[in-house]
C-alpha cells in the first residue's frame, strides 16, 4: 500500500478544504510529460515523484517508510517556500505563520513529526486527537515542551513537570499558541500539579 503528498506553490496560507480541493482536482488531471517548468524541488524529494500541471508534485511512498519521507518532504517543501497536503491525515502545511521558537518540533503520537510547523497546522493537529493519534506536542528540546492526550490533559516542563485538564479544545488551542508565540499566558490561566 502507499501513500502520497502533494507539494505545490501558494501565495498564502491556505486551509485544508483548500488544500483537499486542490489536490482532488490536480489528480483528476493527466500527469506532466515534465516538458514544461519543473520545479526545482523535484530534484530534492524522495520517494516516487510526479509532476502535474501547474507544478503541483506528487509524492508516493510506501506505508511503512511514510513518517521518515514525509518528514523530508515536509522539511524540502518549507525549505523551497512551498506548502504540502498530506491526504491521508487531512492536513496542510503552510509556510507560515510559524511560532517564535527556531527549530522547534510538532510531534503526534501517529508519527507525524514536523519541525518549524505552521500555527494553522498545530491548531489542526490538535483537533485530529484520538486513540489513533493519543497525544500532540511542541517540542523545544532541552529547553521546554507543551503537550497534550485526549481528555485534554496538558502537560508542560520547564525543568519541573506540570499537568493540569481543560474542559474543551478551543482552550488547547489557545494554550499551544500561546506556547509557540512565546507568551506564557496559559501558565496563569489553569491551575496546575506537579
């Protein structure tokens, strides 16, 4: 069985019934012979590879190697400005926003690891919690993370680990981007144990 990736070019941040959309109708269409412009990422991107029209690129792979490729591919992708759908997990990789943390990590427990995502992918994420995918965190390794399982326990650690439950997602949400923009604001908004 494999799995595929669309890469492609937006001028700004899209949503996921953009990026789906997109990506249905682009593999409506005939594959690219490759005569015309082929963006230069192709070069870069593993896996099997296939060019459509209006340089939308197609990645496949194989299901057990999907969480190292689509790893690269996310992290080519952003290198070269351009966003990527994932179909099978129904998300979408923006360029930006990104939080104020250089390098840090989105981590799911369905073995998505993104690093620098963007805002509207972690708030996505987040809403995909599941027994299938049992956690979501934002990683800024030796320093801090925040993370979070269903039934909306949050964790956080900064030296010592805190935990603390919320009633609904929208204050996850809120919680993670507070935490990737920088602003400790949900520390103060819960009460949290050791």
């Amino acid at each position: 069985m494999s799995v595929e990736l669309m890469v492609w070019d937006e001028p700004e941040p899209i949503g996921r019934d953009q990026a789906r959309a997109t990506y249905l109708a682009v593999k409506r269409a005939e594959p690219s012979d490759g005569s015309g412009v082929v963006p230069d990422v192709v070069k870069e991107l593993p896996g099997e590879v296939r060019l459509y029209p209006d340089g939308h690129v197609l990645v496949s792979m194989d299901l057990d190697s999907m969480d190292e490729v689509s790893a690269q591919v996310f992290a080519i992708a952003r290198a070269h400005g351009l966003l990527c759908y994932d179909p099978q997990r129904d998300l979408v990789h923006n360029v930006a926003p990104l939080g104020v943390y250089e390098g840090m990590q989105l981590h799911t427990g369905d073995g998505m690891i993104v690093h620098d995502p963007d805002l509207g992918l972690v708030d996505d994420v987040l809403g995909t919690l599941s027994a299938q995918n049992p956690f979501a965190a934002l990683v800024n390794f030796g320093r801090h993370f925040i993370q979070v399982s269903p039934g909306y326990e949050l964790e956080y650690k900064e030296g010592t680990l805190i935990r603390t439950t919320v009633a609904e997602l929208e204050e996850v949400r809120r919680a993670f981007r507070a935490y990737a923009t920088g602003d400790r604001s949900f520390l103060t908004r819960h009460e949290w144990a050791q």
